[in-house]
C-alpha cells in the first residue's frame, strides 16, 4: 500500500474507530488469518472471525465502493423512527404554546 490512498477502518463493537491494534500471531496463526482473509476477498464468505477463546476477537470484513456499512445500515431502523417521534413532540410542543398563547390574548 505504499503511496495508496487507501485506509483501514479499525473500529470496536460500537464502530468507534481505534488508532491502534496489534495482533501478535504464531506462524499457523497467521497462515489462518492469510486463508481466512483470502476467502472473504475472493466472496467464499461475507466475514472472518479471528477470536481467541472466551477473549477478544478480530473480524475482517470486504466492503465494495457501492456497498453501504453494515454498521450504518443497522443505524438505518433507529435513527428515522426517532427523527419522525422528535418532529411529532415538536409539533405537539409548539401546538400547546400557541394554545397558550392565543388563551392570553
């Protein structure tokens, strides 16, 4: 990747990038990871979980330019529900006020 623009996302469960990570691997570990890696590039399978035992794990994933985020699309379901329910309180809200205000005058 020398003089590529080309960037790995490192990220934790929660997709909050990290700015660092070391794996420390024996030589099988390594060939496993090489293997499992290969398999995801040439789409034999969509992810790889690289975990140890009971412990922290890695997962490598290929993402296309035209592909959207898994992570992202997970947000999709959530974030426009609670648009929709802040812009009904909004309504509701500045409803009350102008009842309010129009029982003032």
């Amino acid at each position: 990747m020398d003089g590529d623009d080309r960037r790995v996302k490192i990220e934790d469960r929660e997709g909050r990038s990290l700015e660092e990570a070391t794996l420390t691997l024996d030589d099988e570990e390594i060939i496993d990871l090489l293997q499992g890696v290969a398999d995801v590039v040439e789409g034999k399978r969509e992810h790889l979980h690289f975990s140890q035992l009971g412990g922290p794990q890695l997962v490598v994933r290929h993402v296309s330019g035209s592909e959207p985020d898994p992570l992202g699309r997970q947000m999709d379901w959530w974030v426009g529900p609670l648009i929709l329910l802040g812009a009904v309180l909004v309504i509701v809200g500045l409803a009350n006020v102008v009842g309010w205000v129009a029982g003032l005058l």
